[in-house]
C-alpha cells in the first residue's frame, strides 16, 4: 500500500564520488523534500530553545540551516560527505558565526564525542544510505550514531519519503532507547481537491497514530500519495520519571 524510496537508480547515492560531481555540477542551493517554512512549526515545538545545539546531517547546499539562523536559531553543525557542498557552504557563510561546516560520513562521526547535541536534522539522508550499498549496515551505523550523539531528551527528526513500513524496523531497535511519533506533511505545491481543507498548522501537529507493530491503520489514506514522513525521535532520559512504554505512538483505538 504505501511505497519507500522507490527513485533508487544507478547511482550510488551513499557515495561521495557521486555527489561530489553533482555539486560541482549543480551549485545553486537546493533543500531535498520541505523548505524551513514548511517545517518551522516542527522544530519551534521540539526544539524550541534557540540555544540549542543542532546536527543537520547531509547539509549539502541547503538553505534550511540559513534560514533556522534567520529565525534565531544560534549553534548549527552541518555535515556532508561532499567536500565539494562543504567548502562551497563555508565560503558561503564565513561570516556567519552560527554555522559551521565539516566533511564528515554519518555512518562515522566519532569525531563528536557521546551526547553533544540536543537535536539532530535529516532530510533524506537517510533515504540516500537506503539507496546506496549494503543499505541496512549503513542505515544502523549512521543511526546508531545519531543515537549516540544525542543528549537525552535531545531529538532526532527524520523527513523522509519512507512510511513506517520500511522506516521503523530501522528505527526501533531498543539500543537507539527512543521514543517515536508520526507526521505527515503534503510535498511542496500539492495541490488538494477542490472538497477538501486545508489543515490547520494545529492538526498538522498531531502524531499519526500508529498499530502495536509500529504501522499506518489499514484505513489511513493518504491525502497525497507522495507526502513526506516525519518522524520525531525522541532520546528517552532515565533520569526523568518518563516511561519507555510505548516506544511509539499508538492508535488508542486498538489499546
């Protein structure tokens, strides 16, 4: 019923040889999936500190970390496996103090040490490693990372054109000890039929409620058939009277 990255080709996505040339081929600033507007509402409401320390993995050319910085945001860290994106952004924003950039691969960043960030930014990233080799050892290592680097409490917010069916098996392995909800935003310039509405910036911020194994209902239909899954992480901190039951959330109607 509901499909993962399917635009998987030839290329090796997962690669930095392959985005290395398409940057040096293609410099003008693209944001994969959603602009900052779109997802705004999701970082004021889990990241609303502005002195937060954020991680966006997979920067590229982006203009999402630009635009937190416009709106207040104060500590990003952007890392790509393409050192082309990368001198391409410093030189970009050398005077601006609150971004930095590092060529780093997400599936090693050992660079960082344990529990530095309160949150971490992935907009198809992810959705790359799937697309490249061995997919599912690249998946977990970068996904354990994130995990690492997390500060409890700290969020890891992936957008990604994968539905639970093939996104949470990855996401739910108990040593990442997260807590998971689901959103659903429409992609850039869908246009509704003429008899629906709009949802208000409120709906849009309630979890899709999910079955005990972690998946859409059955009778979940999606407005558009290509939206975009975010899914909010959240690093559970022992040290709070917080439960780790359930690990997601669920549709209360099947409880």
């Amino acid at each position: 019923m509901y499909r993962d990255v399917s635009s998987c080709n030839t290329y090796n996505y997962a690669d930095s040889i392959y985005w290395d040339a398409r940057y040096r081929k293609e410099s003008s600033s693209f944001d994969w999936y959603q602009r900052y507007s779109a997802l705004r509402p999701f970082l004021r409401k889990f990241l609303p500190s502005f002195s937060s320390r954020i991680l966006m993995v997979g920067c590229g050319n982006a203009v999402m970390s630009e635009d937190m910085v416009k709106d207040g945001y104060e500590d990003i860290m952007n890392v790509d496996i393409s050192s082309v994106a990368i001198e391409m952004m410093r030189k970009k924003h050398e005077l601006v103090p609150q971004l930095k950039y590092m060529q780093l691969d997400v599936r090693d960043m050992s660079y960082f040490e344990d529990e530095t960030f309160d949150g971490v930014i992935d907009k198809g990233t992810l959705d790359s490693l799937m697309c490249g080799t061995n997919s599912p050892i690249s998946a977990a290592q970068m996904l354990g990372e994130v995990s690492r680097l997390l500060k409890p409490g700290g969020t890891y917010m992936l957008i990604t054109y994968g539905d639970p069916s093939v996104r949470m098996s990855h996401l739910i392995r108990p040593a990442y000890d997260w807590k998971i909800e689901l959103y659903i935003i429409s992609r850039p310039g869908f246009q509704r039929a003429a008899s629906s509405t709009s949802p208000s910036p409120k709906a849009q911020l309630q979890p899709v409620p999910m079955t005990e194994k972690g998946l859409l209902h059955p009778s979940y239909v999606l407005e558009d058939p290509d939206s975009h899954f975010v899914y909010i992480c959240r690093k559970m901190d022992h040290t709070t009277n917080i439960h780790h039951i359930p690990s997601y959330a669920l549709d209360s109607d099947l409880l």
